[in-house]
C-alpha cells in the first residue's frame, strides 16, 4: 500500500492542523538485564539473555524452573529500609524507574506545577506478592493478624499512587490493566492526557513483580510458557520454529513524557516523540488472539492514522518492535497482522522480538519496549531476536536474527497484545 492509498483508506481525524506535540525527555529500567536504561541496552546490543534458573524461591515442585528475574535488586540501596520492609517490590520497582526517569529528564520537580504533572502506571496484576504472603499469615495465625499495609500494596494503582506522592505530581493518575498490554497502554493514554491539554507532564509505563510459584504453575498449566529447563538462556524463541511459549519475567519502565512546550520552555534535552497510538480488542477469546490478527491490525491502523497526521505514513515506519512471546499462536497472528497492514512493504521492515532476551514483563513488557524503541532511534541500531535458529515457515518477515544490525531507523512501531484479546500499539519518531 503506498502513502496515497494508505491516508484515503485511514485518514487522519483532525481539521487540517497538526495536532499538539508530545516528546520523551527521560527514561528508567529495571529489567532482567540490568537496573538501568543503559545497562538493559547494551545487553540488548549484545544478544545476552536475562533468562535463567528461578532463585527467588524453590522452584523444584514445578514443570517450569526459569524465569527473567530482577537479580541482585536491593531496595534499601534507593529507599529507606524500613519503607521497603513496608512496600511489594510492583511498587519498589517503580519507584526506583520513576527516579530513574525523573533524574534522566533533569526535571526540575520544585519548578513544576504540581496540578499539571502527572502518573499512569499499568500493571498486569499488581502487589501479588503481598496478597499471596497474607493469605499465608491468615492460615498460619487468623485473620487478626493481616498487614495493614495488604490493601495500599496489592491495589494495581499502589505505584502511580506512591510516585505521585513521593514526587508531589498532583495531576491525572491513574493505573492501566490490559494485561500482557497495559505498558503500551499506560504510555499511549499518556500520550494522549497532554494531546488534549490536560497535563504539561506525565510520567507513564508500568511495573510487575509476579514471579511467584503459583503464576509460574498457572500460567504453565495453561500450556501457556516454555519447558526448555535444560537451557534457559534459549528457552525463549519468538518466530522460531521449535518455539515452546514464553517466559515469564519482572521489572518496571518508567517514560517522562512532556507538551513540546513544556519541554521547550525548559530546555530539555528531547530523546524521541511519541506521535501515534492505537487500542482495540479482539472480542474473540480470553487467552488465544484471533486467528487472523484482526485486532491487532486495527490496533496498528489506528496508531499509523494519528502518526499520519503528524506528516508520517505507514512507508515511513523503519522498525517494528514485535510483542513477539514466542507462543504458537502469537507470532503467526502477529505476522499476519503486520502483513495485513503493511502489504507487501511488510518484508521491506525490520523487525525484531526482544522478549528474546528479556523475557515477557506482562504489564510492564510494553514501556520496556517503548523505551527500547527510543533507544534505537537515537543510537541507530537494532536489537536482534535471539534464538531465531529454524524459521517458522508462516513467520517469513525479517525478523533481525540472533545479530544486532546498524540501521538508520527514524520512526517505530511497538505493538503489545494481552489476555482478554487487549491490543496496544505506539509509534514514536526521531525528533526533529
């Protein structure tokens, strides 16, 4: 489809003029890879997996023993210990990237106005951990003995809520839950609190802590993560053949999103804009997405018909960062779905899978991969997806096997699907 057919078939909603502009100015990680932007880079670059044997509990009584841990994580070395004792790692996690991002943004939190700065935060299931470790409690001593801090750690809005009050952002603020997408949808949403004037900054993304045995063994039963225990490092394999599911990871990304203005009033240094966002549901199935791909196409029309009315079409997008999980189902759906979109140019686009290396984070998997994409944009080259030895014969797109390449890429596209048949995708170009 070329950029004349593409704009009459989805035409840009607006009057004629650009719409307001919103850029990324700052970023924070904590990934199985490391517990920064940076660090999650330059493994990415280097095609290291972040997969390996579970440590943080016995893992021995499950068919699944691996996972994408945050490994070596100390809370008190960013918090006071006893907050920490106090708070579930969903909302240590993004704490620490909210900081991160802050810090990187070198915003100035005293020249803000509050009422105008503020959070969304998407998790797939929120403080776990804590909900899990009172139940424990109960059986073990009654219910007397119940935390009073279970509530405020287990709600899926307990981390924007925190970052809210530990930074004073008095703004919008609220959580996201569209499963495996509510990172794309959290920065998305974001995107579009400052399109329409409601905020000067927000920051946005998401944050998951649910590595425990019994999301491992429900997900494991549902026939849904690899059983690769002999090697995890390989276990995760998107588009591959001999690929077996996902694997399950933590951690948390957080974006500093601004108005242009806002940005530009306080010199900061711009890392990428963010000019398109779509979110549809498949209303197929709670757990396997529709067999063509249909949601996720018009999750990706929607977003391109935003990006082209900021002068992008669908042949200016150079990457695509696939949600790409390594399940049966999912990259064969994926790959059409792109196809359907991208007609024939779908061939002509690199695209590559980094849950390869990552791991999925759930719901803070897509503000990972947000990052990751303004990441390419400005250091010009393209995580491979490792693992891609035996191509699927139905997964035929170039999929950046195994290698990091160079390439000049100046607009991405990152798609995020999720159970409950959520889709979320978000196009972000260099800024210019």
């Amino acid at each position: 489809m070329n950029k004349e057919s593409y704009e009459q078939s989805y035409p840009a909603r607006t009057n004629g003029e650009t719409p307001p502009r919103v850029v990324i100015t700052g970023m924070g990680a904590l990934t199985p890879l490391g517990h920064t932007v940076e660090e999650t880079w330059q493994s990415l670059l280097a095609g290291r997996s972040g997969i390996d044997y579970i440590s943080k509990f016995d893992a021995s009584n499950l068919r699944v023993n691996f996972a994408g841990e945050v490994r070596d994580f100390d809370p008190g070395a960013y918090m006071d210990r006893k907050e920490a004792r106090r708070l579930d790692p969903c909302i240590q996690y993004a704490l620490v990237t909210a900081r991160q991002a802050i810090t990187d943004a070198e915003l100035d939190l005293e020249a803000l106005d509050p009422a105008r700065a503020g959070v969304i935060v998407g998790s797939g299931i929120g403080g776990v951990s804590s909900f899990r470790e009172n139940i424990d409690v109960v059986q073990a001593k009654g219910l007397r003995k119940v935390s009073p801090f279970m509530i405020p750690n287990m709600l899926v809005d307990s981390p924007g809520g925190k970052i809210a009050i530990e930074f004073n952002l008095q703004g919008p603020n609220h959580a996201v839950v569209s499963a495996c997408a509510s990172g794309t949808t959290a920065c998305g949403e974001a995107f579009e609190i400052l399109r329409r004037g409601d905020a000067d900054v927000m920051l946005a993304g998401g944050s998951e802590a649910a590595l425990l045995p019994i999301n491992v063994a429900a997900f494991d039963v549902m026939g849904a993560l690899s059983q690769r225990t002999d090697n995890p490092a390989a276990a995760c394999r998107p588009f591959d053949n001999d690929r077996d599911g996902f694997v399950m990871s933590e951690g948390s990304a957080i974006v500093v999103m601004e108005t242009l203005e806002h940005a530009h009033a306080r010199n900061a240094h711009i890392l990428a804009e963010v000019i398109g966002y779509g979110n549809t549901n498949d209303a197929y199935h709670m757990a396997a997405p529709h067999a063509t791909g249909r949601g996720a196409a018009e999750a990706m029309r929607v977003a391109l018909r935003k990006a082209a009315a900021y002068g992008e079409s669908i042949a200016d997008i150079d990457y695509i960062n696939a949600h790409g999980t390594a399940t049966r189902l999912n990259d064969i759906g994926e790959t059409l779905a792109i196809k359907q979109v991208f007609g024939e140019a779908a061939y002509n686009v690199r695209i590559s899978s980094t849950k390869s290396m990552t791991g999925h984070l759930l719901g803070a998997a897509g503000a990972l991969e947000t990052i990751i994409c303004t990441a390419i944009i400005n250091h010009g080259m393209v995580p491979p997806t490792i693992n891609l030895d035996t191509p699927d014969p139905e997964c035929d797109l170039n999929y950046t096997p195994n290698l990091a390449v160079k390439s000049d890429v100046r607009v991405t596209l990152s798609n995020s699907f999720g159970f409950g048949g959520h889709n979320a995708c978000i196009v972000l170009r260099r800024y210019a």
